[in-house]
C-alpha cells in the first residue's frame, strides 16, 4: 500500500512539474548565475557544442 501511494505521489508530481516547465524553466533561468551555469554545462556536450558552433559560423 505504502509503495503504490508512492508511485502515485511520483506520478502526480511529474504530472506538475510538466504543466509548470516553461513557468519553471523561466524562473531558473531569470537568475543569471544559474544560467551562466547551465549555459557553461550545456557547451560542454560535445554534440551540441559542434551543432552550436557550425550554426553560428556558417
């Protein structure tokens, strides 16, 4: 009983958390420490840096 009220908590949870992401997101990112950060974690994945890349030389 115990696990399935958890399962449950989780879902719902998520179920907010995905009908708030943009209200969420602009929020975390209004801070510009926070997103200097998640800019300097982004730029370090290879893939996305070189599409990042080939997109602002071209």
């Amino acid at each position: 009983m115990q696990r399935l009220l958890f399962i449950i908590a989780i879902i719902l949870s998520v179920r907010g958390l995905m009908k708030n992401r943009f209200r969420l997101l602009n929020t975390f990112l209004s801070n510009k420490w926070l997103r200097t950060l998640s800019v300097a974690l982004v730029m370090r994945i290879p893939g996305v840096r070189e599409k990042m890349m080939y997109q602002m030389l071209r």
